[in-house]
C-alpha cells in the first residue's frame, strides 16, 4: 500500500520543462548521443514534421518501448 | 511516467510542437530507410547513404547552373565537395565491410529525401533563391534525421561513428544553409 502510495503520488509531481530556446540549445550543442529525444504523439502528426532525430513512441506506448533507451541520459520528450 | 520508469532526467518542451519555428524533419519513423526490408543491414544502409549523397551531389551540381547570386553558388560548390568525401567515406566502410563497392543496385535518380533530381530541377527552374535554400534545408534536415536513426540502430562501432560524424557533418550544412538563407531574405 505505501508503495502504491509513493507510485501515485509521483504522478502528480510536476515535470520539468524547456522552452524551445534551451531546446534548440540542446541540439545544437549536444551529439544526438548524448540525449533521448521522443515523440510522443501519433504517427501521423509525427509524419507531418518531428524534430530532427526524434523516436517515435506514442504516449499509450510509451513505457513498453521506453526499454530501447538509456534511462541514465537525459531524456526530452514532446 | 518515464520518471517513474527510471528515467533519472526527464523534460518536456513547453508548447509541444506547435511551440518549435526550428527545423522540423518529416516522413515515418522509418522514411528513407523504408526502401528496404526493416532488419536491413549495415551494407544496405551504407548503400542507401551513398546513393543519397550521389543524387545530393548531381542536385547541387546542376543546381548551381540556374544560379545567379554568388554567395549561393560558391555554398553549393561546398556542398558538391563534403557529399563527394562522404560518399569516399562511405564506399571505403562499405568495401571493408563486404569487399563491394557502394550503392550497387540503388535506383539513380534519387536524393536526400527520397525525392528525384529530375523532379527538384524541374521545380526549382524560375524559383525565388529563398525557396530553393528552403528546398535545400528541407533535404539536409530529413538526411540529418536519417544519420540520427542509422547510428541509433547499433551496429558496429566503426559504422556508429561513421553515422554519428556524417549527421553532424549535415547539422553544419545546415547551418549554412539557414546562415545564407537569413542573409539573403
């Protein structure tokens, strides 16, 4: 039960964000490498224009494709 | 919940996509490599890149001839030169790969992009230098993309790096690319 509790309640932790200013810093400046880069929409919208490098893993998808990244870099994610 | 999955650093960009006026690729996750079956190997995708960078090569050769403005011209001479030591970077990992020259097999008139050279001359003849640049940017974005995902795919060590420096060698033509463009407008 408190390990449930704990699991909830990071749920409604807030997550930390960039503006595209910084976003556009991290590419420029980092190898791809270096950074998870995700798209989490559909694959249509991903079709129509995703940034450069981004992984398509829709969000209903998400934590079953999130095994194929290194969990230690840092991720972004859109 | 990538946070909760253990992911130690986790951000979101605020406004989402509709928020970015950067460089955006297009196509499905797989766009430019979907001429081949989806397991293909480091010897196909060497291949593709080099057929790539080949129509690239002949685009920007002939592009150049329906050029007047100096600075654009000399920037696609530059362009013409890294595609060719691509290409010679790609056919020598390719022959000590496999002992096979590159891009045997791959259709001729293709570019960056998937789109034929014939069709971008025939669309640029009469076009303001803005929107061929935005053409040009269009291409180099969707090839800095395709590298990305190439050198993602985890193959040898040797092929990673040749990946990961050919994305970066795009990210720079791009930002030439986008330095003259904003010059010129």
């Amino acid at each position: 039960m408190r390990s449930e509790l704990v699991s909830i309640r990071d749920y409604f932790k807030p997550i930390p964000t960039m503006n595209t200013a910084q976003v556009r810093e991290l590419l420029s400046s980092k190898d791809p490498s270096a950074y998870n880069l995700i798209d989490v929409r559909q694959p249509g919208e991903y079709e129509r224009a995703h940034l450069p490098g981004a992984r398509l893993m829709p969000v209903a998808e998400l934590l079953s494709l999130a095994g194929q990244l290194d969990p230690n870099k840092p991720t972004l994610a859109y | 919940m990538l946070a909760t999955a253990g992911f130690k650093e986790v951000y979101s960009m605020e406004g989402g996509l509709r928020a970015w006026d950067g460089l955006a690729a297009t196509g499905e996750p797989d766009a430019g490599t979907a001429r081949f079956p989806e397991k293909a190997s480091v010897a196909e995708l060497i291949d593709l890149a080099w057929s790539l960078e080949e129509g690239n090569r002949k685009f920007y050769t002939e592009l150049q001839a329906l050029l007047i403005d100096r600075e654009a011209v000399e920037l696609f001479q530059n362009l013409v030169l890294a595609e060719e030591h691509h290409q010679s970077a790609l056919a020598d990992l390719r022959l000590k790969l496999t002992n096979r020259a590159a891009g045997a097999g791959i259709p001729e008139d293709v570019m960056e992009g998937g789109m034929s050279i014939s069709a971008a001359l025939d669309w640029v003849s009469g076009k303001k230098l803005a929107e061929v640049l935005d053409l040009a940017i269009a291409l180099e974005t969707n090839s800095y993309d395709l590298y990305i995902k190439m050198g993602q795919r985890g193959f040898d060590l040797k092929s990673k790096e040749l990946f990961s420096l050919l994305a970066a060698a795009e990210k720079e033509h791009l930002g030439r690319l986008v330095g003259l463009l904003d010059r010129k407008l």
